[in-house]
C-alpha cells in the first residue's frame, strides 16, 4: 500500500498527525503508540515535530514529504524511502528500508531510458546478471523490481563515500592510499570480468570507500566497492526512444575516463576498456585532475585517442617511477599495449599499496566545511526542524496554521554527488601540499562561466533582432539621403 495525503491542507496540528496516520510509514498498531505520545502535545504543532525527529520515528526528508502532501512518494514496490542519497545520469539514489528492516540503497532508473521494450528485456537480463555476482569489491544486488512505472534496483547499502567526494572535500590521497584503493578495485573488476561483464563506467564516482580510510593509523580495514556493473551497459544509447537521449549520451561512458576504443563503439568493447578507465582514475586520485581536463565532452574523447596526458611526475615528484609506468601502461591508446587482465594489475600495485612497516600516523585535516553533507539528515537540513522538545519553548510556540508550517528548505533537483552514502568524515592529510593541481571544480550556474577560449554561443532571436535594427537604421539613411539630393536639385 503506498498511500498520499496530496491536497490535504495542513492547518492544526491535529491535521499533521492525520497526515502521518495516512502516510503509510507507521502500522496501525504501531501509530496508535506515537498517536497516544503525541497527545499532550495536540496544540503544539512543532512540539510535535521536535518529538517525531527526536525519536526517529522519521527522517527530515520524510517529515518533509508528509508535510507536502506527497508521502506516497516514499513508498516504491515494498521499500519505504528513508532519504535521498544523490542523483545520477541513470536516475536517483535513496536510503530505504525493506519490510524485513534490512537498510538497502534503493536506485530508481529514470523511467525514459527504460521506455523501449527492447532495452527492458536487456536491463532485467543484466539485473539478474550482475545480482550473480559475490565479491567484496563490488556492491551487491539484492532485487529489483517495477512498481507504477518505476524501475528499482535494491543494492547492498555501504556506509562509505566515493572516490570523487573523497577527493573533493580531502584533497589528494597518499600515494599508498590511492594504490590500495585502485588495486582492490581491480580485484572487483576481475571477478565481474570472469562472468563476462564490463562495467564500461569506471570513475571515482563510481568506487566506494567504505570503513576506514586506507591510513597507518587506520583501527578498520578500508574496503573498496564498485558500483553498477552492468547497468551502463544494459542502457545503450542508440536504443533510446528520445531524441534528446541520443544526443545527451552519444556515447555509454564518461569522457574524463573513457577508453578511446570505447568513443568509437561502446558495444564492442572487452575488459581492458575498464582498464584504461581505471588507469585514468589512478592518475585523478594521485595528481588531482582528469589527464585531459580543459574542452568539452568532444575535445575530451579525441585527445584520449591522440594525446598523451602530461607526465605522473610533473605534476606530483613523489610518485614513483615504477607506478608511473603503470599508469602510462594503463592508459595505452591500444588495447594490446595495456595491462590484459584486471589480476595482473592488481598483483602490480600490491607493491605501491603498503605502508612500511612502524609508518607513523598522518595528521589529517579537512580542506572544507564538513557540515556541507549530502545527506538528507546532515546537520544542515537537520537545522529546518526542531531537535528537541525542549528547543521548542513549550506552549510558547503557537499552533500550525497554513502560515505557520515549519520552513522547509527545497529540494535539490540534481545533488552533486552519487554516492550510496557519503558519510566518511577523515579529514585530509596535513602535510600534503596544498597548491598541488586539482581538478577545476564546476562553477555554478548563477556565477560567470569558465573561460575555455572559445566564443559563447549566440542567442539567435537577438541576433536577429540586432540584424533588423541595423537594416532598419540603413533604410532610414537612404531615404534621408535621397530627400537631401532631391532638395538640393
């Protein structure tokens, strides 16, 4: 059952706790406990609030949906969304709950690519595919599902965060670090690649990091999983139905990181393509920028085709000669010259991935705001709501009103990361130099676009518009003209 209370109006406190009993997330039984709770509190709608939150018998993000009117949004086939996690090209990321009380991350595909029959049939094929796989470098598959015309993916939840977040909010990794990272991602790789997968999106954003950071001082194994094998290629573009489609993802793959095989036929190719991409991750994780970071999405593809990327130890000294080998070797423009198997690679990192023996620890700092979390119970969507009872001020708070509902603050359309849960809040290390080259981070809309060096593209209705002023200021010379020859007959 996944009911909504769409176009009921909240106007008392007594209607925020029919919204809750008509909201699916409480059985009867168990609204009838919270309800006799709530009683004292019946004239006092952020008392309420407060008391809800305190006692997690909901999240912000679904005290939100409630008080929206759209809890039915919670409820996909028989999980029961707890938050929302982070946004992706294939669709959206929750953190939901299975009536049996396991936490899963739920990914619901966006309901255009799965449009075409064809590419339903190949999805479920690869579903069930890539749920065959059991290795401790890659996410679990536990379901999947369609409910109302939502496609559903039930993964293996980690508490972790990924590559690309770890490297924005920290800064550059250890050498160690990031080897031991990449070598158990090849691990995964192997054992996907075995079964006749080939991710074909390899990233940092797509690699979690779950338990401890790989550190000395680390007191939990830092483990490694990979996300959404299988999937990029289950979605291929020439089978989507809309022509923007088509056109938004010409290629199955993400430029920064894409093989130059893989640009000239995403269907073709083998393992080693991943290969190539993990080989450019490497390289992002130890220099802290993409090997071709400046142009757009084509520019990109054609200089992993024809350009070598600038050498591991001009931007980074520390890296040693051997490892930058292997990342020249990783990121081969032919197939044939790379590593072959994802094994062999890892074998050649255990070397790079080990801290010597009585490693001191690593002070370590944060290179930003660690309150700036994904995560819809982060302390700064926490602040919308009450935290207490008694940060409320008791009966001095008066009752919900339509003008008096709780500020809720808005829902992004696109969170910036796709992580399964970024949680991970190791501070960077201190002695590793600040001005080393990152990757440019993407400048918001509402500031100045990056300068690439190239001309910004023109508004066609001004530059008509500027066309015609110009036409009709040189008519108007031509007649003045005329009149002044004639006069002067």
């Amino acid at each position: 059952m996944s009911p909504d209370c769409a176009g009921m109006q909240l106007e008392s406190a007594e209607d925020l706790i029919e919204a809750l009993r008509v909201s699916g997330l409480f059985t009867p039984d168990r609204f009838e406990v919270v309800r006799g709770e709530l009683a004292p509190m019946r004239a006092n709608a952020a008392a309420i609030v407060a008391h809800l939150i305190a006692h997690e018998y909901v999240t912000n993000y679904q005290l939100k949906k409630v008080l929206r009117g759209r809890s039915g949004e919670l409820h996909i086939g028989p999980f029961v969304v707890l938050d929302r996690l982070g946004s992706g090209g294939m669709g959206k990321v929750y953190r939901a709950r299975h009536p049996d009380g396991r936490t899963v991350a739920l990914k619901v595909v966006r309901s255009a690519l799965v449009a075409n029959p064809t590419v339903r049939g190949r999805y479920a094929r690869e579903v069930q595919a890539a749920s065959k796989l059991n290795h401790p470098n890659i996410v679990g598959i536990l379901s999947s599902g369609e409910a109302k015309g939502r496609f559903y993916l039930a993964m293996e939840f980690v508490d972790g965060i990924d590559l690309a977040r770890l490297m924005h909010d920290y800064g550059m990794l250890a050498v160690v670090e990031a080897c031991e990272y990449v070598r158990q991602a090849a691990l995964g790789l192997q054992h996907a690649h075995d079964r006749g997968l080939v991710h074909r999106d390899i990233k940092p954003g797509n690699i979690v990091v779950a338990g401890e950071r790989h550190l000395p001082q680390a007191t939990e194994p830092a483990v490694v999983k990979l996300l959404d094998l299988g999937l990029a290629r289950a979605i291929d573009p020439e089978d989507m139905v809309s022509p923007h489609l088509t056109r938004d993802h010409a290629v199955v793959g993400t430029p920064d990181y894409m093989a130059p095989e893989q640009a000239k036929n995403s269907k073709l190719v083998d393992p080693r393509a991943d290969l190539y991409s993990l080989g450019c991750t490497l390289y992002f994780l130890l220099t802290g920028r993409v090997p071709f970071p400046n142009g757009g999405a084509i520019e990109k593809i054609l200089a992993h085709q024809t350009e070598p990327p600038p050498p591991l130890q001009a931007l980074r000294k520390e890296v040693p000669q051997r490892l930058a080998e292997i990342v020249v070797r990783l990121m081969a423009k032919r197939p044939d010259d790379r590593f072959q198997t994802a094994g062999e690679l890892a074998e050649a990192l255990v070397a790079f991935a080990r801290y010597p023996d009585g490693a001191p620890p690593v002070e370590v700092v944060p290179v930003r705001d660690p309150v700036q979390q994904l995560i819809p119970d982060s302390g700064a969507e926490r602040s919308a709501f009450p935290t207490s009872v008694s940060s409320v001020g008791g009966s001095s708070v008066a009752p919900l009103s339509p003008l008096d509902l709780p500020e809720l603050p808005p829902e992004p359309a696109e969170p910036r990361a796709q992580s399964v849960a970024p949680s991970d809040h190791t501070p960077r290390p201190h002695d590793l130099d600040l001005k080393e080259p990152r990757e440019p981070r993407r400048t918001p809309p509402s500031r100045e676009p990056e300068r690439t060096g190239r001309r910004p593209r023109r508004d066609p209705a001004r530059a008509f518009l500027l066309m015609g002023i110009a036409l009709a200021l040189i008519i108007v010379a031509n007649i003045v003209l005329f009149v002044w020859v004639l006069s002067n007959r």
